[in-house]
C-alpha cells in the first residue's frame, strides 16, 4: 500500500486544517473552524465564486482544492 501523505495543522481556538489527496488523486485543504470564524472565512470572496470549493456549515468545515491555499506547505 502506497502512502499519499497529509500534512496536519491545529491552532488551538482558531482552526484546524487536514491537507490530504481525495479519493480521486486530487489534493485539498478541509478547514474546521469555530462557528464566528466560520461565518467570516465562508463569506470571503475568494472561495464564494469557486465551484470546487465544498462548504459544511453545520460542521464548521471548508474543503478546498489544495492549489488555492497559497500557506500550505508542499
């Protein structure tokens, strides 16, 4: 079995972000956040035009494609 890998980051209070290949072979970034920091990130423009993006309101969740986040390491 072939490890893909994931790249793991929490901030206590903040956030929370998984980086990890889909299913697919695709890599993305999911973001859980409390619920006033996730009414402010899922409101940013960035993210609302983009069709890939997958947003979880009731989980406080994000899911991205990888190649937006310009902070997560390679």
């Amino acid at each position: 079995m072939r490890h893909a890998g994931a790249h793991l980051r929490y901030k206590p209070g903040v956030s929370c972000t998984a980086a990890y290949l889909s299913a697919d072979g695709q890599a993305v970034a999911a973001y859980a956040y409390d619920p006033d920091r996730y009414a402010e990130e899922s409101g940013r423009s960035r993210w609302r035009g983009e069709p890939s993006v997958v947003m979880l309101p009731r989980h406080g969740v994000i899911v991205i494609p990888a190649r937006l986040d310009r902070h997560l390491r390679a």
